[in-house]
C-alpha cells in the first residue's frame, strides 16, 4: 500500500551541502603544504578539499576565504566537519573569524512504497511544473513553489528531493507530492 506514512518513514539523508567563510584570503598553496592530507590541484579545481573522517564530510576552501562543506548526511555532521576543519586551520597559524553558516541545499531519498505510472502523474499533474522525457532521463521531474525543492520520481515509488534548505522542507516535499498523487487517485 502507497502511503504518506510509510514515504514520510522512509526519507534519509544523503547529502547537506552548506557554505560559510573564515573571513580573510588565504594563501592555499601554503595552506596546502602545511595541512596533511590537503588536496590542491589548482589546475583541476580552484579550492582546496580537505576531507574529514568522522563526520565524513569535505570541505571545499576557497582563496577568497569561502569554505563550502559538502557529504554530510546531518545539519550536525556539516558543524561537526567544519569545526574539525577550522580546528586543524588555527592549529597552522590561520586565524580563523567563523561566518554563520548556511544550508544551500539538502538531498534526501524516499520511497513511495510501491510502483508509479508515470505517464499518468505527468498528465494529471500538467506540464507546468514537470518534465518528463522517457527517452532523455527515466524520472519524471516536478518542481514544486512551496516548499522551493524538486521532486524527481521514478516508477519504482523511490523519490529523489534536492533544492531544500532544511529537513522540514524535505518533509513537506514529501507530503506534497504524496498529498497530490492521492488527489490524482494513484496512491
């Protein structure tokens, strides 16, 4: 049985990506040669990736002092990895002024529970708010205004939600679509 219950149960976390900065330019091919297991090839991309462990998570510095956190799995683990981070940038002699930080975007997965049809969301939903080309890419994709996150779905019942900034907007997300494929009488 498709339900709101078991879609809401289902949702995990699979990627915060949050941005914040330490409020100086630095220097990161100094940074890089100071900082064990630093990665820097500017050649290939402009920051510096320095990975935490526990929580997993990979920071992403900037010369101009913007750092974007990306991998954590919780608002927590993006604290956690930063904290890490700007511990281990104090501990070489960068004086780090922590910014707030701010969540761009969260990306979870669900489950509907059962099969989709769709070919039938796609026409009961109309096309103002959905893309979907079978041959291009095999989910249909639904924008949706409130809450700001696209829904990607898939006939299998799974769900992809990105473009929420918070948990609660990835549960809205979640109601909302579900709420709607009951509208349609497809749940």
């Amino acid at each position: 049985m498709l339900s709101l219950v078991h879609a809401k149960k289902s949702i995990r976390i699979e990627n915060v990506v949050a941005s914040t900065a330490i409020g100086q330019e630095i220097d990161l091919k100094s940074i890089a040669r100071r900082l064990k297991d630093a990665e820097y090839e500017p050649k290939r991309f402009p920051g510096l990736v320095y990975r935490t462990k526990n929580p997993k998570t990979a920071a992403l510095i900037f010369r101009s002092g913007k750092v974007v956190c990306t991998g954590a799995k919780s608002v927590e683990d993006v604290a956690g990895g930063l904290e890490k981070v700007f511990k281990k940038m104090g501990e070489i002699g960068i004086d780090v002024k922590e910014s707030p930080i701010t969540i761009q975007n969260i990306v979870a997965s669900a489950d509907i529970g059962g099969e989709l049809n769709l070919n039938a969301i796609a026409i009961g939903l109309g096309l103002e708010n959905i893309e979907y080309e079978p041959e291009q890419f095999p989910g249909l994709v639904y924008r949706l205004s409130e809450p700001r996150a696209v829904v990607l779905l898939f006939g299998s019942g799974k769900l992809v939600i990105t473009g929420g900034k918070s948990i609660e907007d990835v549960e809205a997300a979640v109601e909302k679509i579900t709420r709607d494929l009951e509208g349609l009488d497809i749940l």
